[in-house]
C-alpha cells in the first residue's frame, strides 16, 4: 500500500487497479470531506499531496468497491431526483432509472389538488420523499415491509424536513384508501438470474421476487384496484424485459390507459394504468 501520492496518482493508480473513475473521485471526496459536487476541486488540486491517512482510508474504501459494495453504502449518501439522501444497507442503493417513475407519477397527479399517494417498497424512501418535495401539498404514505427501511425512510424524512408517513407493511395489505396514485419499485429480479450475483451487497428482499421476478408485482397488480380512486393510477418499476407481461398484468385486472415509460437508457422501464372512473370499488 501506497503512503504519499498526489490526487492525480491516486486517482490514475486506482482506475489502473479497475476501479470506475467516477466512482473513485466520489470515495475521495468523501475521504477529503468535500461535496459530491466538488469534482472540478479534484482537477484543480491534482497536484496536492493527500495525507497519509486519509489515503489509507481511501484506499480501504476503493478497495470495498473493487469488492462490489455500492459507492452510496460507503460514503453513507445518494442524491436521488435532486434530494441528499442517506443510504446504508438496509436498503436498495437508489438508481437514477427510478427517476422515470417519480416524473412520470408527477405528471400523472399535476392536476389533482392535495393528492393522496402512496409508494409500495418505499426502501430508503427516495420515491415518495422525491414526490413529497415537489408537491408539498400532497399526502405520501411510504410503506415498507422491512423495520430497518423504514428507519431509513423516517430518518431521511426527518432530516430533510418532508412530511411523508411512514408504515410498516406489506404492500398494501390493511392500508386505506383512496388513493390517487399508487407507485412501487417493488423487487423484480427473478430469483435464479445471474445478475443478481453483482447485488449480493444489497437486500435480496428488495431485489428478487419468484422464479419469473412477478410475484410481487403480482401481489400490488391484485391489491391496488380497491384502494384507488376513480381515475386514479398504479405506476410500476420492472425490469427491462417485463413491460408486455406487466401490461398484460394491468389489464387483466381492470385497468385502462395501460402503457409503459423509458428510462434514461430507453429501456422500457415502468408500466402503469389507471382504474376507469366507474369501476373503481370506491366513490370520490
Ligand atoms: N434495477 C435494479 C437492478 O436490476 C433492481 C431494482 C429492483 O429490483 N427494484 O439492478
């Protein structure tokens, strides 16, 4: 192990040992206590000596990645839609895909004064924070089946000052409603793929869902029609070749306006459909 070097030798010693060079400058701004947003500090100081220990403990944090845990789990934090979030093990590491599902449901309760929401499998709960945040008239509830994700979620709500409920449950199992949007990143990961061996750092609980990954999808798909309102919408994550089975799961169960929305990587990424107004088992 190295005991001097510049900012620029490290960083090029460890994208030469594999690591993704973002990823590398995030683990030495945290080391060096400095913003996720202060990459071009790294640039203008490449020539600055680290100290011995805070190159240590940098190298012992690269070396972690090497080993496949997220770069959010050890530097404590994520940033989803706009949002410092913080994030441990106990939760899914945020991805920027889920972003689609927020914009999407935004659009979908613009019109709506005071909307109720609710967000299934809230994990760290950056979706209904992300929503909480940009309609502060809405009313959120964040459900997750897990007591470690939920003190996740409450902690992140406390500390960023959002009123989002927070509730122990599974999926939406006892809960009242109407609701004018119910989203969920729900896990969707067939239980036997290989990928998930790339996620062993992460619950398994909040990736893997039965041998075709639809079980919990299942689960939400059966549950939502009684607890949504008139007109009202379920908004689903899925993987990137499950939005013909979702769809088909959607509109099996009553729902109309079945469609499915990109992520960044124009990966048919959530599927969703509203209940038609006179259908629905409750009355606005
Ligand atoms: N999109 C994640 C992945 O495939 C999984 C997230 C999830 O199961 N909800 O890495």
């Amino acid at each position: 192990m190295t005991t001097t070097a510049t900012i620029a030798q490290a960083l090029a010693r460890a994208q030469a040992a594999g690591l993704a060079r973002i990823d590398a400058q995030m683990l030495l701004l945290h080391v060096l206590g400095r913003a996720t947003s202060d990459r071009a500090w790294l640039l203008t100081h490449d020539g600055d000596a680290m100290a011995g220990d805070a190159l240590a403990r940098w190298q012992a944090l690269c070396a972690r990645r090497a080993a496949g845990e997220p770069v959010a789990y050890l530097t404590g934090r994520k940033e989803f839609y706009g949002l410092a979030l913080q994030v441990d093990a106990r939760v899914l590491d945020p991805r920027p895909d889920t972003e689609t599902l927020v914009e999407w449901a935004l659009e979908l309760i613009a019109p709506c004064p005071a909307p109720r929401v609710a967000d299934l499998g809230t994990g760290s709960g950056a979706i209904a924070l992300a929503l909480q945040h940009q309609r502060p008239d809405a009313r959120v509830l964040a459900v997750d089946a897990s007591a470690g994700a939920l003190a996740v979620a409450r902690a992140n709500a406390q500390r960023l000052k959002l009123g989002v409920q927070c509730v122990q449950g599974d999926w939406l199992a006892g809960l009242a409603g109407p609701f004018d949007a119910i989203v969920s990143n729900p896990p969707y990961i067939p239980a036997q793929d290989p990928h998930l061996a790339a996620l062993t750092h992460e619950p398994l609980s909040a990736l893997a869902s039965g041998a075709d990954g639809l079980q919990d999808i299942r689960t939400i798909v059966a549950q939502a029609p009684a607890l949504l309102a008139p007109g009202g919408w379920l908004l689903l994550e899925h993987g990137w070749d499950q939005a013909d089975a979702v769809q088909a799961l959607l509109r099996a169960a009553g729902f109309s306006q079945v469609q499915s929305r990109m992520d960044l990587a124009g990966i048919a990424r959530c599927s969703g459909g509203s209940m038609p107004v006179g259908l629905s088992p409750t009355v606005k």
